[in-house]
C-alpha cells in the first residue's frame, strides 16, 4: 500500500548532507527520507499527545519512502554573514572580549523548487493508516527549519507506485545516466525512540543510526554559473 501526496514549496529549501559538518553549506536537491520521518513524527507529536505519537514511531521507521521531484531545482550560491560561538576564554570587561557570538562570513546553498513534488510512502499489509495521512497534511517544512510547503492535494492510497516516482530507500535496477547522484539519509532499522528524542541528552544520534541511500535523481544540469545551477527533472 502507498500513501501519495503533492505538495509546493513556499519558501527556499536548504539541507546539508548528514555526514557534513555544521559549518558545510552544500545542500541536497531533495529531503532524505530521514528528515522526512522526522517531519511526520514531529506533525504527530504536535496534534497527539506524546506517548500516542511514539507508539507509531516502530511503523514510521520502517516506511518505504518515494519522490516524485519538482520539474526544477535552481540552486543558489550565496555569502552571508553568520553568527557562532566565541571560541575565545576572554570574560566580558576584558579588551579581547567579543561577545558570546562571533560574526564571520559562511558559504550556503538555498534551492528554488519550480513546481509541485510528492512524497509516496509505502508500507507491506493493505491496510490503511489514517494517522499517517493525517500527518502528512500538518507538515509546514521540510529540511531546514524554514524551508515551508504547502500542501496541494490531500494524501490518497494507491495500490502501486505511480511509475514518475523514484524510490529513495531501495536500490534502483534502472537509473538515467545523465541523472545527478545525492547521498541521502535514512533510519536504520534498530533506531528507536530513546534515540530520536531531542530531549533526551544521554542518547544522542550516532552514525550507527542512519544509513546512507546513495541515490541517483533524475535531473540534469542544464545551466550553471559562479552564482547558480539550474537542474531540469528528466
């Protein structure tokens, strides 16, 4: 069973690869299932109270995860001045003190998605989940937090994936050659809620929770420069 829904985005999309440091500006083109588990379970934390909405973490999990990509993807590369800690020991009143935060200049990436995307969620058993799609009618952003979208259409069950869909947890037989390849993060198996709970300081994420998808999407560069790329969906 698949659950199907289409959304646009509202704002610029912007999300470094798991395996970067907080200071990298790279992004990805698209959401890794990650954070898009992450997104619904946060949806269902919002509208349940907590101990309902971890009782569907197990199934979230291990949802099979496709995209359907916007017709365009125009990165922009960016300067812009950042705030981070001071790293220097100086107490305030001394002459090299310079506050708690430091301005210094960092490289980002923001991406423009031209069109409508959908997101395919896919389980074994036939069984409908209302949860489910009730979660994917509250998701406001996905990636950074910032990059909002709208929902277009209401999330219908399909008995196969539409064949414009791409799967983002499942090595793919066939894939374009032209295609541009993403280094995509997903739950491993044994994540478990301890893990996921931000506010659980003792256990924090490992790189033993997540597994890369090495996955190659279906957009051509078409026109690049200094400043941007465009990609074009195959």
């Amino acid at each position: 069973m698949w659950l199907i829904a289409e959304y646009e985005a509202v704002s610029l999309f912007s999300l470094r690869p798991s395996f970067t440091t907080a200071s990298g500006g790279k992004t990805l083109l698209v959401p890794t299932p990650f954070a898009i588990k992450v997104a619904i379970f946060d949806a269902l934390c919002r509208l349940q109270p907590l101990n309902k909405a971890q009782s569907y973490w197990p199934d979230i999990a291990r949802l099979e995860v496709a995209l359907r990509p916007a017709a365009h993807a125009v990165v922009s590369n960016v300067f812009q001045r950042v705030l981070r800690p001071s790293r220097s020991n100086a107490q305030p009143g001394d002459p090299d003190f310079e506050g708690f935060f430091q301005r210094t200049i960092g490289y980002r990436e923001y991406v423009h998605l031209v069109g409508a995307f959908a997101i395919g969620l896919g389980w074994e058993d036939t069984a409908q989940r209302d949860w489910l799609s009730t979660a994917l009618t509250s998701i406001a952003y996905l990636g950074k937090r910032g990059g909002f979208v709208q929902l277009l259409q209401a999330p219908a069950y399909h008995e196969v994936l539409p064949q414009e869909f791409i799967s983002l947890t499942r090595p793919a037989a066939n894939f374009p050659l032209d295609g541009t390849l993403q280094v995509l993060d997903d739950c491993s198996a044994q994540l478990s809620f301890d893990r996921v709970n931000i506010y659980n300081l003792s256990n924090k994420l490992s790189k033993n929770d997540r597994q890369q998808r090495h996955v190659v999407l279906p957009y051509r560069l078409k026109r690049s420069s200094k400043a941007f790329s465009w990609y074009e969906r195959i």
